[in-house]
C-alpha cells in the first residue's frame, strides 16, 4: 500500500483536543459560576460539562470518515436526533411500561432506551447506502451519544435542584456521567447499528437473527449497567458496586464493539482505506 502524502492524510489527533479545551472550559465556566454565584451560568456549565465528553467522542470515530461515506452533517442529525427522538420515547414509553424499579425492570428500560435510540439512526439513514457496517458505528455512536449527552443534562439539572442549587453536586454529577458515558450509550447503540447496517441491503434494512440478536445483546449490557449496581450493593454492602457493575459491563461493551470495529474495517472496501497511511485507531 502506498502511503499518502502527509497533507492528504486524514487528521486524526482532534478528538482529544476538543476533550482538553472543552475540559479546560468546563472548569473555566465552574469556577465563574462560583465566583459570581450567578445561576443563569448553571445552563452553560451543564451544557459544556455534559456535552464534551460524548462530542469527543463521536469526533474520535469522525475521524475515521476516510473509511467511510458518513458526512459532518449526517453524523450532526445523528447526534441530534439519536438524542431528542431517543430522550422523547424513553420519556413517554418507560412511565407505561416500568412501574417499579428493580433488577428485573432495568431489563425493561433497555428494551425501551435501546429502541428509541435506534430511531436516530433509521431517520439519517433514509438518505444513505445501508449496506456498510463503518457507517453503522458512526451514525450509531452519535445517535448513543446524543442521548447520553441530553440525558445526563437531566439528571445534572434534577441533582442541582434537589440539593438546593449545590455546585459541588452539579459537578460531581456532570464528572461522573461523562467519565461513564464512552462505554455506555454511544458504545451500545454503535453495535446495534453496525450489525443492522452489516445486515442491510443497499436500499432497505433487514431485520434478521443477527439484528436481534445485537438488539438483545445491547439490551442486556443496558439492564446489567443499571441493575448491577444495586444488586452487588445489596448483597455485599461495600460500597463499589458503580466500580465493579458498571465497570465489567463497560468493559464488555468495549471488546464488543472493538470486534464490531475490525470486522467493520475488513468489510470496507479497498478505495475506502488505500493511501490513509494511518493505523484506524
């Protein structure tokens, strides 16, 4: 294989740039907030402190577009429409459905969250080839990743009322989720959409074994993430349960989505990947 040019080549040192300007806003925008103690700021400290990390990283696989046809537009509506689509279903569709919660009903909220995330995807996909399972991971991790983002913006906002306007408790929450966020949403929904896309003909999905089969893998890694924690708490009583549950369950995702990854560069095809000159990763 012949290596690029350096000024044909692919970019692809970005991601952590944004993640460190980002970061250096975020804390930027805490520390006025606390200076000034000024609470129409709490929007832009939430905004940044929640949105930085699943920015960083959909511009990580961004950057890897030389292996696909995914554009800076298609990958934005993803984003955005992963995120209020998938926010709005898990909004209305959890309350019908989860009465009460237990291991058991964190299943139910994967069922539900893992569907309404996918609609994103199948909205932006109207206008693409369904046939390439790069594009799969792209679109799928900016639609998990737009949902994460609005999400924990949520859960930020809950945190901050409920302790009375507490900055150390919108701070916490916001390092917490965002820290957490890389081997949740944006992971699941990336190997859900790269096996539907695997599996897709040129004009049309195909929902197959293998498409429910990623659904129901997805799916359990969801239940686990919530329902672990509170089941070691319960039956150890010490204190790592977020470590231990939802770190094995974000490790599995990871290799999963890693395997989903190489097979992805395998299937694309060669005038995608000649003259990059780079590793993918």
């Amino acid at each position: 294989m012949t290596e690029a040019p350096p000024s044909e080549r692919p970019k692809t040192s970005s991601w952590w740039r944004i993640l460190l300007l980002g970061l250096g806003l975020f804390l930027l925008s805490v520390f006025v907030f606390g200076v000034t103690g000024n609470p129409n700021l709490f929007p832009t400290v939430a905004l940044i402190g929640n949105f930085l990390v699943p920015v960083s990283y959909v511009a990580f696989f961004y950057e890897r577009r030389h292996m696909s046809q995914i554009t800076l537009v298609s990958t934005a509506r993803a984003f955005f429409y992963g995120g209020v689509l998938g926010v709005f279903a898990a909004a209305l569709l959890e309350p019908v459905f989860v009465t009460r919660l237990t291991f058991l009903s964190s299943f139910e909220i994967g069922l539900i969250e893992e569907f309404a995330k996918i609609l994103g995807v199948l909205v932006v996909a109207r206008h693409h080839r369904h046939d390439s399972e790069i594009d799969g991971i792209l679109l799928g991790g900016a639609a998990g990743m737009g949902f994460a983002a609005l999400e924990s913006s949520g859960y930020v906002f809950t945190a901050f009322i409920e302790s009375g306007g507490s900055l150390s408790s919108l701070v916490v929450v916001t390092l917490l989720r965002g820290l957490l966020s890389p081997v949740g949403h944006g992971t699941w929904t990336a190997i859900l959409a790269s096996v539907l896309f695997r599996e897709g003909m040129p004009n049309k999905f195909r929902i197959n074994g293998a498409v429910i089969g990623a659904y129901l893998t997805v799916v359990v890694l969801h239940g686990l993430w919530d329902g672990l924690p509170p089941l070691i708490d319960a039956l150890t009583g010490s204190g790592t349960d977020v470590l231990v549950g939802q770190g094995a369950v974000g490790l599995a995702g990871l290799i999963i989505l890693w395997f989903r990854f190489r097979e992805a560069l395998r299937r694309a095809p060669a005038p995608q990947l000649t003259g990059s000159g780079l590793s993918p990763w």
